[in-house]
C-alpha cells in the first residue's frame, strides 16, 4: 500500500484545484451550480457511488437505500460522495439475456470512472452479471474501488417447504408438468418463492460472484454473505463508504489486488463453495481485464485438489444462503481451506489472511469439515473432446451420478424456440437414455450465450419418475439449475464447432471421470458433414448487437469484447 496522499495528489485535483484555470473555475461555478460550496469537496476525496438500482431489478431493489448508506459512510469518513445511476442488468426481466449487455455495464463503469473526477469508487451489485461487469470495469480504468454486495433474499416457504429461488422453481415446475402439483398449488407456491429484496439465495450465480469479490480482496470481510433486508447489510454498506475514503487516501488500486493469486484463490473458493459454472465464464473475462491468462485448465487443475465444503443448494442438499451467513459466512468456508489459498496478498481492507483471522464454523453441517466434505473434489469439472475442441464444463455435483458415465443415442434441437415446440413430440423417441443436443445458443448464436442449458425432460418421462438426462449445449445455464447438463460448448455451433455437425441418431459418449465429451462418428463422416455446412445469418444488423456480434469472444475465453480485452494503456483525461 503506498504512503498516504496530500489533498493535491488526488486525481480530482486536476478538476476542482489548480488555481489560474478558466476550465478549474468553470468546474468549481458548476458545483455551486449544484449547490455545494467548495468547502464541501475541495481537498476532500470524491468518492462515486455506482448503483445498479433499478424499479424492474428486484435482486436491486433496495440499493436506493444501500447507497444512502454508502454516503452516509462517505461523509462521516470526510469525503465528498456523488452517487451516479449505470445500467442495471436484470436477470429476471432483461431479454434474451442479460449477459448481452454485460460488456456493455463494464465499458459504462470503465469510462464513467476515467472520465469523471473520481478519486475512488463503490460499487453495487450483485445480481448475476453486474458483479463481473462492475468489477471488469474497475480494473480497465485501475481506480481504487470497493465492491457493495447486494446480498440474498430471503428464504422462501411453502406449505412447511423451505424454498430455494430457481431451484425450486425447476423442480416444482417439473413436478406441475408431471401432474403432480395442481395450477391452485403452483400459483400460491409463486407468492412464496422469493420473500425480499436480494439475488438468489440458493448457491447460484449471484451468491458464487460475490463470494469470488469477496476471495478476490475487493470487499470488506464477510460482505457476501450478508442478507440483503439484514441490518448488518446497512452498516456493511456505511463500513464501506467509510473504506472508500482511506483508499482514497492511500490509492490502492485494482491492480495491485487482482493478481494472478487472487485469482487462483477465487477460482478455488468457487468450486469448494460448489458454484455457478457462469463463474468460469466470468473470472476469465474478470482475469483477463487485470492482464492475467486465467484458463480452462486452471480451473480443471485447481478443482482436483479443493473438496465442496458448502452445503448450499443447488450443490449441496440442504441448507441456503442465510443459513451460511450464520454458519460464520464466507470468512468461516475460507477458514477451513488456507492451506489451499495465498494468505499474505493484499485485499481492500488488510491482507486475506488478516481478513479470516480468528473466525469459527458455527454449524458444520452448512460448512463441513474437510473430513465430511459434500464431494471430494470441485463441483465444476472441464471437459475436452472432439465435440468440444475448446472445452466444456458440468456441474457434476448436482447431476444424478449414474449419467456421469454415459453414452446415448442424440436427439438435436437446432434453436430453443424449436425444441420447446417439439419437445414433447412423440415421433422424437426420446428415452430416458438420450442425450438431449441443443445447438446455436452460444456467444453469437444465443445470441448472449442464454440460460438454455438445463434443457427440459419430456412431459412423458417426468409422469414415469426421470428427473434428469444427459443435455449437452453450447449455451449456459442458471447457478440455480442442477442436472446432467454439459455447457459452454466451445466453439460454438453458430461460429461452426463440432455440435453444429451432430445429428439426431449420432452416439455421444460424456465420461466425467475421465473428462472426456465424444461424438461417436469418424472423421471421415464429420468432414464431409463440415463441407455441407453454412454459416447462418448475422443476428444483428445495425446497433450494439451487430458490435457485439463483431467483437465478442467464445466461452473458453471469457465472452469479452476482444477490444476492450486487448492489452494496452488508455491515458486518464486532460482535466486541467
């Protein structure tokens, strides 16, 4: 950490304090123009508050108060909040898919922070994709910033139920569509699924990002874990309003945390939490904005050697995230692994070492001991093969273990809409051995790479008892989903990888163990199946879809816009 700063080191300086400037003077009549006397902000820290608050994003609903907080925390701490509205990325409204538009909150963050004078950062966020972009976004611009997590929802209850957000809402649905749950019942278990504000309270997507900010070092300690509507949330939001002004001080940047170690502590934590396979996707973007090659491999290699220890759903079997909150949180799981991470590296409020110091598991059956682990290994495992060149992930741990090892004969969906049309089509055959295929719902194709992966069972193999199969996409799924499900096919069929050349009736081999995915046809065949096939058309003609159809890359390397991923140096703003 480098010494503390004088009030003309801050970068807002340039903006509010060098005398003899008719642009200074310009800058400083405006701010009375708002009402502030330059006493107020002048020598002080400025510190941008960045809310994804939106009325239509629930998981955010509450950040108008949280920012409140934040600034509350800003002033008390003697430095000048502004509070600046960026884009919010509803997962459950924003259509095809919010991770679309993740790459565009990231390039919002990056220049908002650049061009503005800043002088430190808090952002929130929380909701599934606006953790990564929010953070993507800090690291391009490198100011010193603090991570606010949103925090889970409440759990939810039915009929003496404990209910897990999405996860139940699959499961329940399956159980609607095979007859066994009533329209009266199915409609009074929807007022009782999600109780609060907050994202997902099961171990999805939401809740492993912010645990990965948190392992990362880029928020206070035990900020993830934190219920949205809990008290501990507020003070946890004023705390960091509070932070934010002594890093302002001192300017630790983004930087100087996201290392390579950070990183590999991050990826470790997500798959002994038993997370979202969407946080492959996203560390590697994540990663590479910090100038770190952050690979498939390494995912593959780290999750031989750290055991689930998180008994969270979808994951685990039993309990959601309040549950781990007052298990001892993130501190505690992290407590019972440091022998796996790199405990001396510096995070924004002491070293990760000193951040879990002194902290107890308070029920070891929400985090187990490593001797009673939820799975020996990591939950997400990579797979290599001829169907996937590039790799593909499954989260193993929340399939039925006898389709781990598996060949079946492959039923091909060329888009979503279709297979919801012909799903229940008698004259596909489809058995409970098949492997469901679903094509062209990848980066470009999808077109965002949708939560389609967890591919729905015919309603005829539900009413016989199947609750899982073998589904194999180059789309993503929700951390919320569970089953046999292989994702994040790369490269996808839409760009020409091998699932564009699958068809109905091929054998596919997935072997979990061995890591393996295989097409079941010979070269021979698959040539000539290559030379037949066509690219289909752009999905986008004009606008941000046709920038991100040119730039965006595949899921092995993070679905990045490929300029905003290229190494180089972007100079701060003449200001003065």
């Amino acid at each position: 950490m480098t010494d503390r700063k004088r009030p003309e080191e801050l970068r807002s300086h340039q903006w509010y304090g060098t005398e003899g400037q008719l642009r200074t003077w310009s800058h400083n009549a405006r701010m009375r123009q708002l009402g502030y006397e330059a006493e107020e902000y002048r020598g002080r820290p400025v510190i941008a508050v960045l809310n994804t608050w939106s009325d239509i994003n629930p998981c955010h609903v509450h950040l108008r108060e949280r920012a409140e907080a934040v600034k509350r925390g800003v002033w008390q701490a003697g430095g000048f909040p502004l509070e600046f509205p960026v884009s919010t990325l509803s997962e459950t409204y924003q259509k095809p898919t919010p991770m679309l538009y993740r790459n565009l909150l990231a390039m919002e963050t990056e220049e908002l922070l650049r061009s503005y004078p800043i002088d430190a950062a808090v952002l929130l966020g929380g909701c599934d994709k606006s953790t990564p972009a929010l953070l993507m976004g800090a690291a391009s611009a490198d100011v010193t910033s603090i991570f606010v997590p949103a925090g889970p929802m409440l759990p939810g209850h039915w009929r003496g139920e404990t209910l897990g957000s999405g996860t139940d809402m699959w499961k329940y649905w399956d159980e609607h569509r095979a007859g066994n749950l009533t329209d009266c019942e199915l409609r009074e278990l929807q007022g009782g699924l999600a109780r609060s504000p907050g994202h997902c309270m099961t171990m999805g997507t939401a809740s492993t990002m912010t645990a990965a900010a948190e392992t990362l070092g880029m928020t206070l300690p035990g900020a993830s874990s934190i219920p949205a509507v809990d008290s501990a949330h507020e003070r946890m939001a004023a705390a960091s309003g509070r932070r934010a002004v002594e890093l302002a001080w001192t300017g630790l940047k983004p930087s100087e945390i996201l290392t390579r170690e950070a990183f590999e502590d991050a990826v470790t934590t997500v798959l002994g939490l038993g997370g979202s396979t969407n946080a492959v996707i996203h560390l590697i973007a994540m990663a590479g904005r910090a100038g770190i090659k952050l690979t498939l491999d390494d995912f593959d290699r780290i999750a031989r050697t750290v055991p689930v220890l998180a008994n969270v759903r979808p994951g685990g079997q039993t309990y959601l995230m309040e549950d781990f909150y007052f298990a001892g949180g993130l501190p505690a799981f992290l407590s019972r692994i440091t022998d796996l991470l790199h405990l001396d590296r510096p995070t924004v409020n002491g070293t990760l070492g000193e951040q879990i110091e002194g902290v107890e598991v308070h029920n070891d059956d929400v985090i187990r001991t490593r001797d009673n682990p939820v799975a020996s290994e990591g939950g997400v495992a990579v797979l290599r093969g001829n169907l996937c060149p590039d790799g593909a992930v499954i989260k193993h741990i929340s399939a039925e273990q006898h389709l781990l090892k598996h060949t079946g004969t492959a039923v091909v969906f060329d888009d979503y809409r279709s297979m919801q049309r012909t799903i229940n089509d008698p004259a596909l055959n489809i058995t409970a051995d098949s492997v469901l295929v679903l094509r062209n719902a990848g980066p470009k194709g999808g077109p965002g790479m949708p939560e389609y992966g967890m591919l729905p069972i015919p309603d005829h193999l539900l009413k016989q008892g199947v609750r899982d199969m073998v589904r194999i996409s180059d789309a993503r799924m929700s951390g919320t989903s569970y089953g046999a499900c292989v994702l994040h096919v790369a490269p996808e069929s839409y760009v020409g990888g091998p699932l564009a050349l699958v068809r109905t009736g091929d054998d596919i081999t997935l072997d979990v163990e061995a890591r393996v995915l295989q097409l079941n046809v010979d070269d021979e065949e698959l040539e000539r199946r290559r030379a037949e096939w066509t690219p289909p058309p752009a999905r986008y003609e004009r606008g941000y879809g046709a920038l991100y159809n040119e730039q965006i890359t595949q899921a092995d390397t993070g679905c990045d816009f490929e300029f905003l991923a290229r190494p180089g140096k972007v100079a701060d703003p003449y200001a003065s």
